[in-house]
C-alpha cells in the first residue's frame, strides 16, 4: 500500500494501472476517520476491481464557515492501518492545494438535486461535493467509484454528475451499515456524549417504525413523516432539523406514495452535533448493484 499525496504522482499511477496493466481500478471517496461503514464500500471495491484507492480528503469547500471543518476528526496514521487488512493498492491523501492549486476558480454545481434537504440546510455543500468530486474522478479516472446509501442526496447527486458530464465511472451505491442500536455508523458520531449516542438510535426506531407502517399499507406521505417526527420527539435530547418524504430518484416531495421508491430522509441533532439518516421504501434498484438514474 502506497501513500500518494501528489495529483500528478495519482494521475500517473491510475493511467499506467489503465494503460499499461490494463487493470481496472475502483476509488472509494472518504474523509477519514474510517469506519465500517468506509470499510464496507473497500470490500466491495476489492471484490469487483483489480487496483483500489481510497482517497481520504477532509473537503473544506463542503463545509459552511460555521460547520465543523476545523474540529473534523483526522488520524492517517490509524485510517492507513484500519486500511491495511483490506489490501488497498493506494491511499490518495492529498493537502488542499493538490486538489485546489493557487488561484482555483471553477466550480461544478448539480442544479435542483442539491437544493433541498441537506442542501437547503447546508448551503454550498453540494457545490463543495461535486466540486470535489470533479477533481478526483479526472485525477484517478477509475472504472467504478463506491458510495454509501447513508448519504442518500449525495449518492443522486453524484450519479447525476457523472451521467451529465459524461464521467467514464460508474457510480456504486452500497447500504448503510448501522450499529446494533441501529445508529447509522458516522465519523460524526465521534463527537456524540455516550447519553447522545444511546437517544441518537431514536431516529433509525422512527424510521423503521414507518416502514412498517408502510408495509401495513399506509400511504399518506404527511402523516408518515408526523409519525416519525412523533417518535424522535419523544427522546427529550433530540432536536429535529427536518424530517421528508420524496421521490427517492428525483426528490420530488410526496404526499401521497404511490408504485415510486421513497426516500425517507431525517436530520436532527444531539446536543451540537448534526446527524442524518435515511430508508427507501419500495426499492425499484437493488441497493449494492449498479444503480443509474
Ligand atoms: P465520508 O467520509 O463521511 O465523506 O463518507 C465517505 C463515504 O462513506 C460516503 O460515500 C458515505 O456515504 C459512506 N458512508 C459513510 N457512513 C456510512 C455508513 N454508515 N454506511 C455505509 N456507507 C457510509
């Protein structure tokens, strides 16, 4: 496993691995501070692709100058060894000004798709991610690139990304790996008091308890979405930011469910820190095969 902190030693690589090795190669895009959740998309592109990066890069064009960019957790030293039982072929950790050199002024915005939920409640964050997301799919140029269901907007977003800009990667989406508790795995989740971390399970509670509600027929969009505030009002530590039912393809809010996939997208917060979670009811794709819009 090679550490590469240069673009243009990354860009080198990735074309004699294409090139001249003829090999495939899938990129795993993180921030660090790995967890199983990261390491779940590494398995996968282990599995499917002869030569695998993993980038670790904490954006700092994703973050508001509000947000948690300074505080964000970063360990290398322990993100490289939690990377060492996967067989990694190269960890892409670049400084700002390999991705974003001296005078960088070209930004690539997802119009509609990044407007709403996290992008109404982070302005400029999916500018930040497909900005970034520009920069390292044209550095590495890999054959497939893994993303987790646990940042369902993120994952439309870059799939529109790639289909309109005619990106030679193919987007693969894989699901949320969850504690026992049902908590979402997070690097966020590093910043919660164990008392947070205990009430934090109340949103994936709320969120299955509409799916099984779901199940039982329900179909009124509005009273699935009071049900679940309902449940995650109950725990006295949490504070909700929103709670929606969309289109899980297009983010169209629904009202009424019909034969379309549901995304069922929360946002709420444990004392200051900020969680997200999500289910889709009525998958029409099977999560963890190719999924194109
Ligand atoms: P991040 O480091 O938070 O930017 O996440 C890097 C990638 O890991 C993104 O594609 C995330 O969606 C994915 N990811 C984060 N948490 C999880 C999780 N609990 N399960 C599956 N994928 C995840």
């Amino acid at each position: 496993m090679e550490i590469i902190n240069r673009r243009q030693r990354m860009s080198s690589v990735s074309r004699k691995v294409r090139r001249e090795l003829d090999k495939t190669i899938g990129l795993v895009p993180t921030m660090g501070a790995l967890h199983e959740g990261h390491l779940s998309l590494v398995r996968e592109a282990r599995r499917m692709c002869d030569v695998v990066i993993v980038s670790v890069f904490v954006n700092p064009k994703q973050f508001a100058p509000h947000e948690d960019f300074s505080r964000y957790p970063r360990d290398l030293t322990k993100d490289t060894m939690a990377l060492s039982d996967y067989n990694v072929d190269y960890i892409f950790a670049p400084p700002a000004e390999e991705i974003y050199p001296k005078g960088f002024s070209t930004y690539v915005e997802v119009e509609r798709l990044s407007e709403q939920l996290e992008g109404a409640a982070r302005p400029g964050h999916f500018r930040g991610v497909a900005t970034v997301l520009t920069v390292l799919f044209n550095i590495v140029r890999a054959d497939f690139a893994y993303f987790g269901q646990k940042d369902a907007q993120q994952t439309l977003v870059v799939k529109r990304l790639v289909r309109d800009l005619a990106f030679d990667t193919e987007i693969v989406i894989l699901p949320t790996v969850r504690e026992d508790s049902g908590l979402a795995l997070s690097s966020r989740n590093a910043y919660l008091e164990p008392e947070d971390k205990r009430a934090a399970a109340v949103i994936y509670r709320a969120l299955s308890h509409a799916e099984a509600a779901y199940s039982e027929g329900e179909r009124n969009g509005k009273k699935i979405a009071d049900m679940i505030r309902a449940d995650i009002e109950a725990e006295p530590r949490a504070e909700i930011e929103y709670v929606s039912v969309n289109d899980a393809d297009t983010l169209e809010r629904l009202d009424r469910l019909d034969d379309r996939s549901v995304l069922i997208a929360v946002a709420a917060r444990f004392g200051k820190t900020r969680l997200i979670d999500n289910i889709i009811l009525n998958k029409t794709s099977k999560t963890g095969q190719l999924v194109m819009p």
